[in-house]
C-alpha cells in the first residue's frame, strides 16, 4: 500500500494497475495494429516538447542540468552501450567517453547527455550504484550543475510529472487514461518522433499537484506493456508542446507562468470512471499463482540480435534455479508487439518454486548491456503462444 492515500485513492491505483496489466493482454492487439495504420498514412509530426527549451532557456543551462558523469564503466561496454541502457530514461543526446590516446580505450568514466533534464535526475537517482558488467556505476553531476540550477529558469508546476520508457505503441489517450484515477488530466504530451510514433517520454499534468504526487509515487516502476516505467517530478518549468497532436503550436514567447494549458489540452471524462469506459471487465489482474513459466523480457534489441546460442545461454542460467523443462526464443507477431516486446524469451520450469526462484534472479539483471524483466506467464497461453516455434531449447 502507498502510505498517505485514503481507501478510495488506494482502490484507484488498484484499478489503474489492473487496468495496465489487462491492457497487455487484450487492448493493445488492436492499438498495435491502428498504429501501424496510422504510422503509414502519417505526415511528419509537428513541434516538440521541451519545457525548457520552449521557455527560452539558456542552452547551455539545459545541457548542464541535462547531463550526468558516469564513472566505474567496464572496459567493454561501449558508447552504444550506454546509450541503450541510460535510453530507458529519456532521448540521450551524446555519450562521451574519455579515452586512453594510446590505446584507443576509454577509462571507465564519461559523460552522458539527455534531451531534457528529467531524464537526468531520473538516471541519477536509479543508475546511481546499479551493478553493470560486474561493476557498480557512480554517477554525479558536472562541476558546473550548481551554478546551472541556480540560473532564474521557470519552476516547475507542483502538479506536472515526467513519464519515461513508454512503450510506443502506447498513446497519448490510453496513458492518460491510466493516469486519471489520481485525478483529473488536464494535459498529456509525449514527445513525437517521425519514424518511430513518439519518442518514449514526455509529461503529465494534473488537475492539482496532490494527484501528480500520488501518480509519480504509484506508477514509478510499473511495468506497462513489457516496459518498466519511469516517472518523477519535473526538473524545469516552461509550456508544453503539441505531443503527438497536429494542431499549431503555441508561442514560445507568451510563456507567463508555470503551467500551460492550452489547445493541446484533452477533454477529460469523469476520473472516478475512467478506468472502466469501454473495458469494464478489466477489474483483476491475470491469476498467474502456481505458474511454472517465466517470461524474460528486454534480453536482447530485436530479432536482429537473437542468435542460436540465446536459448541455451538462458537455460544455463536458468538451471541455477531448478530444473528447465523448456526454453524458447519466440519472435512476437505484430499482435503481440505491445504486449510481449520484439522478442521475448520462455523458460519453463518443473516446479513453481523455481520459477519463484528465476524472477528473483532475472528479473533488473543487466544482461548484454540490458536490463532484463522476468515474471510469471500462464502456462496455457504460453504452450500456445510457442506452438510454432522453432527456437526451442531443451536440456
């Protein structure tokens, strides 16, 4: 339980985290398949949403507040490395390395830049000691930070968050309705992106700050859509762009106050019934208790990077559990591309013990520079799901 909320609050987050897991299994089959559609017959979108930016901040002062020094780097992690795993947190700029001149490798430490400075804090307070290729990271600011967050920059509004690692077939209207049982939404934005829908990020914006505050503390860390979201308070303060919207933007310069609620705002329904609308079955979480099938998600970048050794190198981890009855590499139709990510991968065990004991083991383990997911999965939807496939790993 989240402590502070009232029963009726508490019921909310219960649905809103039903809502969420339901979605995975159902919703999202026919999200998935509108917004190929869409993607197809799309111009390219329009604006950006950058608070800060389109306050007319300094630009060196967003960098600053925008970047963290990572330091205790294995020596074999790259650039592309680090931009894949600090990318759960929000677009990364650039990553710089310093390197030895002689040998060409890098020291183990550098500096990694995002687009907006709420991705940073967020790398800061979760990346911070995280253990990556058997090292524990050390993150900081830069020796300008202090001088850079002292700058007169917009504050920003108590009742506005920053949501990360959005799946991208999620939209702007099915996040905010997850969002609404906290109360309501005045705006949801996130960021477009012309190849990809939007970017995996953006903000919300509630009615009061107190909603915003009880949504920052509940959905942190929900895992919606394979992905592990990433929500905080906001860093910088300035108006909101269009989002994926295609209306004109507002000017840059009318920018007054903290918060901005202009046309890219959404009409909102009632909050206490949001959650319901058109999926009033989605009341309760998948019964998955007793399970003996693991689902293992974010192991590798896409089916471009599965090899034939990926079953079997999971299943040699997997046996430090118990006994692996099956492993399987399965490639998602377009269907399931919300649910279960690009490529996800199935161990099965004889007990459900050892499945228990598997998410303990992989579950925010760093695999291959990614961290991974692990939870439980129906057996009978798996042994269907998995008919057909060919990467099958048996001991």
């Amino acid at each position: 339980l989240i402590s502070g909320l009232t029963v009726e609050q508490q019921m909310g987050v219960a649905k809103a985290r039903a809502y969420a897991q339901e979605l995975q299994q159902t919703v999202f089959k026919d999200i998935v398949a509108q917004e190929l559609v869409r993607r197809a017959e799309a111009q390219p979108l329009p604006g950006t949403v950058n608070p800060g930016l389109r306050a007319g901040v300094d630009a060196r002062t967003l960098s600053v507040l925008s970047r963290v020094y990572v330091g205790s780097i294995n020596f074999e992690l790259t650039e592309d490395h680090m931009r894949q795993v600090f990318g759960e947190f929000g677009s990364v700029c650039s990553v710089s390395m310093a390197r030895d001149t002689n040998t060409g490798r890098h020291k183990g430490f550098g500096f990694v830049e995002f687009l907006v400075p709420e991705a940073a804090a967020l790398a800061m307070e979760i990346m911070d000691g995280t253990v990556l290729g058997g090292r524990a990271l050390k993150l900081g600011r830069p020796n300008n930070y202090a001088a850079a967050i002292a700058q007169n920059f917009p504050r920003p509004p108590a009742n506005r968050i920053y949501v990360a690692n959005v799946n991208r077939a999620v939209t702007e209207s099915v996040l905010q309705e997850i969002f609404s049982p906290f109360g309501k939404v005045t705006a949801c934005v996130l960021a477009p992106d012309e190849s990809a829908g939007h970017k995996g990020w953006g903000f919300v914006e509630f009615e009061g700050a107190e909603a915003a505050e009880q949504a920052a503390q509940a959905m942190n860390g929900l895992e919606l859509a394979a992905l592990v979201l990433r929500v905080r308070a906001c860093v910088v303060g300035g108006p909101l762009g269009p989002g994926m919207a295609v209306d004109a933007e507002p000017a840059q310069s009318d920018y007054t106050g903290p918060a901005v609620q202009s046309d890219h705002s959404v009409a909102q329904p009632d909050h206490s019934v949001a959650v319901q609308s058109d999926h009033s079955a989605l009341t309760t979480e998948p019964d998955h208790s007793g399970s003996t099938v693991v689902i293992l998600s974010n192991v590798v970048g896409g089916r471009s990077d599965v090899d034939d050794d990926l079953a079997s190198d999971m299943a040699g981890e997997g046996t430090k559990c118990g006994v692996v009855c099956k492993v399987v590499v399965h490639i998602a139709t377009e269907t399931e591309l919300a649910e279960l990510g690009e490529v996800c991968v199935f161990v099965e065990y004889a007990e459900h013990e050892a499945a228990l004991r598997a998410i303990e083991l992989f579950d925010g383990r760093w695999f291959g520079g990614r961290r991974v997911a692990a939870s439980l999965f129906g057996v009978d939807r798996f042994r269907k799901l998995t008919s057909s496939d060919t990467m099958v790993f048996i001991p």
